[in-house]
C-alpha cells in the first residue's frame, strides 16, 4: 500500500515534465476536470455515465439534480460567462445560439460600423464558451452496486479565434439522452456496467468571416446529425481497508448522420485508492485512456491524474468542503466546491485544454451549480 501511495504522489508531483494538449470531448465533468479528467474508476457523482457505467456502483443510495448547470470559459470569453453582463461578445453568442437578444446588437444584424468596431475591440482574441444544462437521475437499488441511472443534457460550445479584420469560428450543440447501469457479480467484487447513448449534434465551421459578412448562426446554419453507442466497462474492488479499485471501459464509436465526424471510440483503464476518515475523505485515480490511438499515439496525452480531499463529510462521496487537484496530459487543473448535500452544490474549477495537437492550451474556469436531492 505504501509503495502504491508513493507511486502515486510521484506522479502527481513529477509528472509536470511531459508536454501534452487536450481534445474537443462532450460530457466533461467539473469534479473529472478538477482531478486531471480522470474518472474511470473514481467517477462517484451524477456524471458517472460519461466515464464507466460501472463507476455508478459506488453511488450508495440516489443522485437527483434538478438542473445541474455548468458554464466554462477562458479569459477572452469572460463576458460570456453570464447573460447578466451585457456586452457585444454576449449579444454575438446568443445571436448564434438562436436566441433572442433582448438589449442589445448581435453581430449578425449590426451594421459594417458596429462590426468593425467589434474587431477593433477584439482583435487578436480567442474567445471561448461553453455551457450545459442537464437532468440527472441515478437509483441504488442494491448496496453492493446495483444501480440505475439516466442523464439528459444540452452543451453549447463556442470558440473563436478574432484576427484584425476576420473571425475564425467553431461552434457545437450537443444533446445528449443515455442510460445505464451496473451489476455487482457474486459478492460484489466485481461490477460490470453498460450504458446506451443517443447523441444529436450540429456543428458550425466559419472561417474568414469579415465585417461585412453575414454572421452566421449555428442551429439555422449549422449541420445536424444524430447517432446511437454504448459503453461496456468494469469495476474490481480490492477487499483492502484503503478501497483500492481497477477498472476499464469500452466506449463505441458513435456515427453521426448528415456527414458529421463520427465520435471516436475509446478504451480506458483506471486504477484509484478511496479512504474515508471521520473528519477527511481522501481519492487518488489515475487514468490511462485512448488505448486504441483514435486520438493520439503519444502515450503522455493518456496519462490522466487526480487527488481530492474532502473535509467534513457527511457520506462517501460528498463533504462540506472539497479540494481537487489534477494532472491532464501534462496541464494542470484544480477545483473547490462547497456542498449542503445532494440538495445545493456550488463550486470552481481552473484547468487548461487546448483543442487540437498543435494548439497552444489555455487557461480555463468552469462554474457549476447544481441543485437536487
């Protein structure tokens, strides 16, 4: 045990040598974030279907949130990260969400001078938003595992990239309906899980985009598709005092209609150590994941890392008061949160991704708030 503490730590600590960058990937969780996106074994919130169906056996009793809300961002897009704060930036966003803009001017209809006003002030920026509302529900109806779940949610993701007189643009929509479950065998030792996945996504690639353009919207311009998979994973939990637990999932590739990209398939491996005290809950993971090099064949953009400390608590999975600490392909992430239970959770995540092999990463916030029972 001591030796497995020590390789972990090391890692955790040494592992900031490797140089790595993230990819675009639908579902991230704001606990997962904070723990280097690990989650394959230690996923123990509502989010647990994005990681290993499987995982959800270490929800003890039941998970409803009602909605759960996250909104990410880096520093150019920080006017994006509440329709509270009115700015051009704001306006553009909802205008190529399909929204309505109650206040003010969306890029799409101001005029040339307007939009060259909107390039002078934010030239040479990459703005980037994304934000998800979701329904969670998860059943534990067998406290050795069995347990059910379901997940509905809907993510917009904004990135942009503004030069002097022209814009760069991606933008997705993701909805996302899936169901899962997980089967403790005999004892409980072993947990195997399965889940389906529906996914309907349009997606909007614009580039040299001037000011006298017309802006385009993502849903009236953007290409719709929609595809069905499914996951296969694995829990084994160790019968030591420390809860030493390996795990594995297979994710399907997804095929999007309507000439999208498929979403790739992935195979993960996970091993995590959980130790509860009376005043401390302690998790340490580590993730291996896209073992089929659909993604990358260097092995340092695998390596997913997470440590989280959880004061005061009051089950196994939630305390008071929680710091997360991570390592995600060589960038580093960190996380708080305050929890009343199941009913009110608040929290912060700061972590770094960058969307392609050559990019450069960038430093990104994601709130959170989630309300439930």
């Amino acid at each position: 045990m001591k030796k497995i503490l020590l390789l972990l730590s090391s890692l955790l600590f040494f592992g900031v040598s490797l140089e790595a960058a993230e990819f675009r990937r639908m579902g991230q969780d704001y606990r997962a974030l904070a723990m280097g996106n690990t989650g394959i074994v230690t996923a123990s919130n509502s989010n647990a279907l994005y990681y290993n169906p499987a995982a959800m056996a270490l929800i003890t009793d039941y998970w409803f949130d009602f909605p759960s809300m996250e909104s990410s961002y880096n520093g150019d897009g920080l006017p994006l990260s509440s329709s509270l704060i009115p700015s051009e930036l704001g306006d553009i966003i909802q205008s190529i969400s399909g929204y309505a803009v109650p206040d003010g001017w969306a890029l799409s209809t101001a005029t040339v001078g307007q939009r060259d006003t909107f390039f002078t002030n934010y030239a040479n920026t990459t703005p980037y938003v994304k934000y998800a509302l979701g329904l969670n529900a998860m059943f534990n109806i067998q406290t050795k595992g069995t347990t059910m779940g379901f997940n509905r949610a809907v993510e917009f993701t904004h990135d942009m990239t503004v030069n002097a007189t022209t814009l760069d643009y991606y933008g997705k929509k993701d909805l996302v309906h899936q169901g899962g479950f997980s089967l403790p065998i005999g004892l409980g030792q072993l947990v195997i899980g399965g889940a389906w996945r529906y996914v309907e996504r349009t997606e909007l690639t614009a580039t040299g985009v001037t000011s006298a353009s017309a802006f385009p919207k993502l849903m009236a311009d953007g290409v719709t598709g929609s595809g069905v998979g499914y996951d296969i994973g694995f829990l084994w939990r160790t019968a030591s005092k420390m809860r030493i637990v390996w795990g594995g999932v297979y994710r399907a590739p997804i095929v999007l209609s309507g000439g999208l990209d498929p979403i790739p398939e992935e195979a993960a491996l996970g091993m995590g150590i959980v130790h509860n005290w009376d005043s401390m809950n302690l998790t340490l993971a580590i993730d291996y994941r896209d073992l089929t090099n659909q993604l990358s064949t260097n092995s340092s953009r695998k390596l997913h890392m997470g440590a989280e400390f959880g004061f005061f608590p009051f089950s196994d999975n939630q305390a008071f008061y929680t710091l997360r600490y991570g390592y995600n392909q060589g960038l580093w992430s960190q996380g708080v949160e305050a929890s009343m239970g199941k009913g009110l959770i608040l929290g912060l995540t700061r972590y770094q991704e960058s969307n392609g092999v050559d990019a450069s990463p960038q430093g990104r916030m994601a709130y959170y708030f989630n309300i439930g029972f």
